[in-house]
C-alpha cells in the first residue's frame, strides 16, 4: 500500500513533511530522517498532497475527508481548513495573487481559493 504518498521540503531545507495515506497521518522528519511528529486528524482521512509555502505554511490534502488542513510549521496542530474541495490530491500556494490551487482526482478540474 502506501507508507509514503507524497513529500515536501520546507523552504529552511530543515524539514521534510510526508503524508501517509493508509495510516492517515502527516509525517514531520528532520533532514536525517528522525521523525519530529505526526499529525492526525478526523478531518484528515487519506492525506495525498502536501505543499509548503515559502512563509512554511503546510498544507495537506485529505482524499476522502474532502478537506484541506493548514497545520503548523512543527506539524502537531491544525491552524485551519477548507471543506468541501471533493476529492483533493495536489496543492499549491501562489503567494504573488494570493491563491490556493487545487488539483481534483480525477475530473480534470482545479479548485481555486482566494486567500484573504
């Protein structure tokens, strides 16, 4: 199955995130490989996509919860959420126009967030 889905690097290069998607987890390591924590969550059901902004904001697609979830740079708290995104498995921050865009399994459709 999947013990590792998708990765990201912190822009510090200090961190990686991982998400987990059979275990339902977002994994923290430190560049060596340690595990710093994992994140869990009811709203989080099959991470896939992750994303970190330039600022280390992470952000985490949950496949079947149909949410995104903002969790702290440590990756032990959720900050925030937007539901009802169906199905989403990629994730990206364009912090020139202040959008989130998402990428939706399997209908060949984006989602796009205005950030406020």
């Amino acid at each position: 199955m999947f013990a590792v889905h998708k990765c990201a690097v912190s822009p510090a290069e200090d961190r990686i995130y991982m998400t987990n998607y059979d275990q339902h987890k977002l994994l923290t390591l430190a560049m060596d490989g340690t595990l710093i924590s994992t994140f869990t969550d009811p709203e989080l059901k099959c991470p896939w996509g992750v994303h970190v902004t330039p600022a280390g904001q992470v952000l985490v697609c949950g496949f079947t919860s149909n949410t995104v979830i903002q969790v702290v740079r440590e990756g032990k708290t959720k900050l925030a959420q937007i539901e009802g995104v169906i199905h989403p498995i990629s994730i990206c921050v364009n912090t020139n126009i202040d959008q989130i865009t998402v990428g939706l399994y399997n209908n060949n459709e984006i989602m796009v967030v205005e950030l406020q």
